[in-house]
C-alpha cells in the first residue's frame, strides 16, 4: 500500500451498525450485533475479518450482501451509498459485483440440481449480454479457473459426486460467473479438512490474480488470515477493535483482546509452553450495552477510564489502529485528531 | 510410563455393514495406554477416529459391528460384553465426553438433574452426598457450583463443556474418553479448556484419550499421538517426536499443512486429492495414490508398522529401519 493513500475505496462502510430486537412484546431488549463498524476494502485487496462466534463478523458479511439492512451507518460501494440503491436493477447490480461464498458446502448446493443449474441461473440473471453459447463458454472458464476439470464433464454432475472442498470450488465459480469485484467469504474453510484447507486459501490468492477481484475473508481461525490477507480487522463484541497490515497486527498487536487471541492460537511450531495463557472469560452477548469498552471485565490493563467512555479507533502506527484507551502508539506515529484519521486509519 | 496398561486394544477391526459389502472403518489398530498418560488420535473427518473412541467405549450400534480383536480395560476383555456386564466399568472406571458436548444436555433439565440421573444409574447415593458431588465436579471445573440449579441454555458454551467434563468426573473414572470436545470452541477458550484438562489431570491422575481433527491443538498437551488414516494408524509416537520429524509422509504432509501465524509466510500446498472410500481401499499403502514419495511397489505392498527411532510408521520408506537400533 502507498504511504497516504488517496484511491477511492471500492467498499467502504462508516459507523455501520445492526441491531436485532429479541424476546417478545413484554420483555424486548436490543441485541448489538454490530456497532459503529468502519471498513475500507480497496481494489485487488483482500481483508481478512476475524474474531470469535457471535462477535458480529458474520453480520458484517451480510450487511455488506443486502441481506440485512443497516440499523445505522451506511455502506459505500465505489462511493456509491447502498441505502440509494432503488430500483432492482440497481441492488442485482450490486449483488453481481458482491456475491458471497457461503461456510457449509454440503448445505449450500442444492442437492437436487446439476452443478451447471447454480452456475448458470447466476449467468442468466446476471449476464444478461450472454447468449447460450457463451453461458456454455463462461461457466466452463470459471470452473476451469476454481481447478475443476475437465468442466464440461463437470458441469452435468450433481453434488454429491464432490468432496467438500470440491464443493466449496463451486461455490467460488459461482461467485466467480456473476464477474464480481469484491467476494464475500464466510468461513469458507471451516467446515473442511485441514490438509485441503490450504488448497482453497491457495484459490482465493489465484483469483485475486487471474480475476483482480478483493475478497473479504471472514474466518476465526487467525493462522489462515494470516496466510491469505493483506489487512486484518479483529472483532470484539460487535465492534472492530484492530486494525492493520496483517503482519504489523500479529508482530505488533495493540489492543489487549488481539494479544488474547494470538497468544490462544495453538501452534505446534511453537516450543511447549502450557501455562501462558489461561483466560476464562468468553465474549459477552451485547444486550443493551452500557458504555465503556467491552473487554474491560476481562482485561489486564484496564483504567477507570474502560467503565465509562467507549473506546474509539485511535492511529497507533502506520496504518495501524486500535479502539483501546491504553494502548500505546509507535514512537513515530504522526500526531492527527481521530476524527480526521478514520480513513486512513484502515488503510 | 513402567506401569501395567490400563487400556490395551488389540488388533481392533470395525466394520460397518452397508449394502456393497463390509466397510473397514478401524482396521487392525492396536495401542497400549498407560494410567494418567494422554493420547491424542488425529485425523481427517473419515479416518475412523470417531469409530475408534466409539469401539473402545463399546457403545457401537448397527451397522457398526466390531469383528476383530479385543479391548481390555484393566485386564478385562470389553468386546462382547454385554450392557449389564459393561455397566460397573461405565462412568465409573471409564466415561465419555462426547463431541458437540455442548449440545449432549438435555436442554429442559437442570444440570444438577442430570448429574443425578448418572450418578442413580450406577451407584445408590444419599441425596446429600448426590448434592454435595454434583458442587464438588462443578468446583473442579471451575464453575460456580450455583449452576447446579441452571439450565444448559444459561450458560455459555464454553462453560456446558466443561460441565460435561465435570459429569464425566462424577466417579473419577481412570480413563476419560474426549471426542473433539473443544471443536465448536473459539481458540481463546478452547486453549483454556486444554490448560483446565491438563490441571485436572495432573490432579486426579486419570488417563485421557483426545480425539481431534485438529493436530496443533494437541501439539502442547498429549504425552503420544497416533495419526490416523483411512481406518489405520498411520503413525504413533512419542507427541514431539511426531510433530519435530514426523517419519509418515501424510503426518507430514498434515503438518505442513497448518499455517503458522510466526515465523516467515511460506506458500503450502496441502495435500492433494481426497483420502480413499473404505469400501474398496487400495490394495498397497492407502495413502500411496496421494503420497508426495511413493513407491512403485506401494500401490501392491500393504505396510506393516514400522519402528523408526521412538515411533511407530506405517510405511515402506522405513521398512528396512531397524527399531531402537539409532534411538
């Protein structure tokens, strides 16, 4: 990335937050799925976003899929607002350029169709410039480009004559076939065996060569982040509390919870060591929150100042920032207010 | 470890029965487990891993069948007991933490209800003494023994796996048997629940035989690891010994299959292909049509275990490496 970069993002989003109301007419209460989430994801980029289950990434996926709208916050494609997005052509348009790549293989195809059904429904609805024989051509070249050969055979079985990870291809030729900018990846290496997880990390570095597309890679697994992504994002309880190059977030992590979690990740590289960590304290369910940081009750360094004002994304270091109020800064961080900052502030 | 096993499988074969034939699920797989000592079974979802804890436990049901070899736990021969019989050892001397343990409660029971129900199957207590145990397993698990009186729903993941835990040291059995307990998990506290495992262990002296698909987490924590593939032991050995120069080509291809957050960023490649049905594995080695090494006599030669050094290996490259010889 240059020092200040001055491209227009091709998604942005800004103090994007989803709230869900649960319990019944009596006793309803306000879930915070996520809140005030700042995101920039640039051309040929691919972020990962990693935190624990419930933290709110999988929100943030769907937010950005216009499968939930925005309780506050607005979502900017290519500088675009979403929230202006009127008629349908406009939203299938969008959906074209941002298709998402789903966790469950298994669940995701439907089991009663040929591969060539998903692929080519996404070719009719969203290639419309395609005559047949060209939807014949395009879906074999992005089966061709997800490693599934030979195509035209492929294309005419069901799924269940594909492993997992096989299926998880499809699942990318499909995005692939709506000729998209920007991938939204939910956990697409979870539910798959470790020895062909890196095949498909392997992929999403592919397409972003061969195709120029972004990915966002939603993952828990920070070892895999680490491995694909450019920039890492940690989500805590609903809001982004690091962000930064992947490798300065993991040399040089800022905020206490992102220490907490590299530390947890089990390493069999890494020489014996059983007795340094032993947390037991899980993320809260962010019901009616009351300000004040949200790790405080489990962090080691936190002030009087954690229980009362919510921390905002402060720079820390080069492109490089942390919602912590403790954390400190590398020496030569430029000195800018906040507010100014934010952009920059996750790039 | 000198002391007499408590666990010895020998020459373990399970199959399902499905309609093309016998499927070998555990084929021919023996270990000892000496008293206190931690076992760590690996392998992808398929391996038979699962199908191993399962046998051990004698808790298969059809299709699944064990057709050969034998379980003795603490002398006694399991395979062909019946419930009945099976009942003194049960909970008592050896109990199960089962995979998704998260979800194996009964959501509209209370946990101190459920421990109870356990503890009547096997042993007539006083209520007192019911009570007092079911605080004392929470305690040691670290769960406030007002939780008792909870339901699964109001506690939270992590702490439904440990109360699970905590029921299967009702009778502080010698051998606990864990079926990726931690794999619905986040790291932070999965890594806490290995730690706790750990201290608890230390404490009670039970024996634990962890099975995960997940190699690293056990790296820290298991004292041997057996490497499963396609329904065999691929490898076994002392748990450094296997991760510092795994001998098997898949162990080692599973290793590097595991991306590092230190160190350099290298580019890795996994391995390659899908591991074989087991209806009709292949006749010679069955990781040859993936193996990176292989042989052309592999495809043919079925390999036995051989010893290299400290370990265990299922294959032909170290045929001619004679045990303990360079140990």
């Amino acid at each position: 990335m240059s020092e200040t970069d001055t491209r227009v993002p091709l998604l942005r989003t800004e103090k994007l937050t989803r709230h869900f109301t649960i319990g019944n007419l009596f006793s309803r209460t306000n879930l915070h799925a996520v809140d005030d989430a700042d995101l920039v994801i640039h051309e040929r980029e691919i972020v990962a976003l990693a935190g624990e289950s419930g933290s709110g990434k999988s929100t943030i996926a769907r937010l950005l899929a216009m499968v939930y709208k925005p309780t506050a916050g607005e979502i900017y494609f290519r500088d675009k607002p979403l929230s202006s997005l009127r008629s349908r052509t406009d939203v299938l348009g969008y959906r074209s350029e941002v298709p998402m790549v789903f966790q469950d293989p298994f669940a995701s195809l439907n089991p009663a169709h040929r591969i060539s059904h998903g692929i080519m429904r996404t070719l009719k609805l969203h290639r419309r410039e395609l005559d047949a024989a060209g939807r014949q051509a395009e879906a074999e070249r992005v089966l061709t480009e997800v490693g599934l050969t030979p195509a035209g055979e492929v294309l005419n079985k069901y799924p269940y004559e594909f492993s997992g990870g096989q299926r998880q291809r499809v699942g990318f030729a499909q995005a692939l076939a709506a000729k998209p900018k920007l991938i939204l990846a939910d956990e697409p290496v979870s539910m798959l065996d470790v020895s062909i997880r890196i095949g498909l990390l392997n992929l999403m570095a592919e397409l972003r060569e061969k195709e120029g597309v972004s990915l966002l890679y939603i993952t828990h697994d920070i070892a895999s982040a680490r491995y694909v992504s450019d920039r890492l994002v940690i989500m805590y309880a609903g809001q982004i509390v690091e962000t930064g190059a992947t490798e300065d977030v993991l040399h040089n992590p800022k905020h206490p919870y992102t220490q907490l979690l590299l530390s947890a990740v089990p390493d069999p590289r890494a020489p014996l060591r059983v007795t340094a960590q032993t947390d037991r304290g899980e993320p809260p369910k962010v019901i009616n929150p009351t300000p004040g940081c949200r790790f405080r009750s489990r962090c080691p360094l936190a002030i009087d100042i954690c229980e009362r004002v919510d921390p905002q994304p402060r720079l820390l270091g080069i492109n490089h920032s942390a919602a912590c109020h403790v954390a400190t800064a590398d020496p030569n961080t430029p000195k800018v207010a906040v507010g100014a900052t934010e952009q920059d502030g996750h790039e | 470890m000198s002391s007499a096993p408590i666990l010895e499988v020998t020459d373990l074969v399970v199959e399902y029965a499905a309609p093309q034939g016998q499927v070998g699920a555990v084929d021919h797989v023996s270990f000892d487990l000496a008293p206190g000592e931690f076992l760590g079974v690996v392998g992808e979802s398929g391996c038979g891993k699962s199908t191993l804890l399962f046998a051990i436990a004698q808790l298969l049901s059809p299709p699944a069948a064990i057709t050969g070899g034998a379980v003795h736990f603490k002398g006694r021969n399991l395979v062909g007991l019946t419930d009945k019989m099976l009942a003194a050892s049960r909970w008592q001397d050896l109990s199960v933490v089962m995979q998704s343990a998260m979800n194996a409660f009964n959501p509209v029971k209370t946990i101190g209800a459920q421990f109870k129900d356990a503890i009547k199957a096997h042993q007539k207590w006083s209520k007192d003494k019911i009570r007092e145990r079911s605080a004392e397993v929470l305690r040691l698990v670290g769960i406030d023994p007002i939780h008792v009186k909870s339901y699964p729903h109001q506690l939270s993941g992590g702490m439904r796996q440990r109360a699970m835990i905590a029921m299967a040291l009702l009778f502080t059995p010698e051998l606990i048997i864990m079926d990726e307990p931690t794999s619905a998990l986040d790291v932070v506290a999965q890594r806490s629940l290995m730690v706790q495992i750990k201290e608890l262990q230390a404490e009670l002296g039970f024996a634990v035989i962890f099975v995960t698909h997940d190699m690293s987490l056990v790296s820290h924590f298991s004292d041997r690891l057996a490497v499963m593939y396609a329904g065999q032991i691929a490898e076994i050995g002392a748990t450094r010994a296997v991760f510092d120069s795994p001998a098997h080509p898949y162990s080692k291809g599973l290793l590097d299959a595991f991306p590092s957050i230190r160190g350099p960023r290298v580019h890795m490649t996994g391995i390659p292909g899908n591991p074989p049905a087991l209806l009709n594995p292949p006749p010679g080695c069955r990781f040859a049509p993936r193996c990176p090494v292989v042989l052309p006599r592999c495809h043919d030669t079925p390999p036995e275990l051989y010893p290299v050094r400290d370990v265990l290996v299922r294959c032909l490259l170290h045929e001619n490496v004679k045990g303990g010889a360079h140990v």
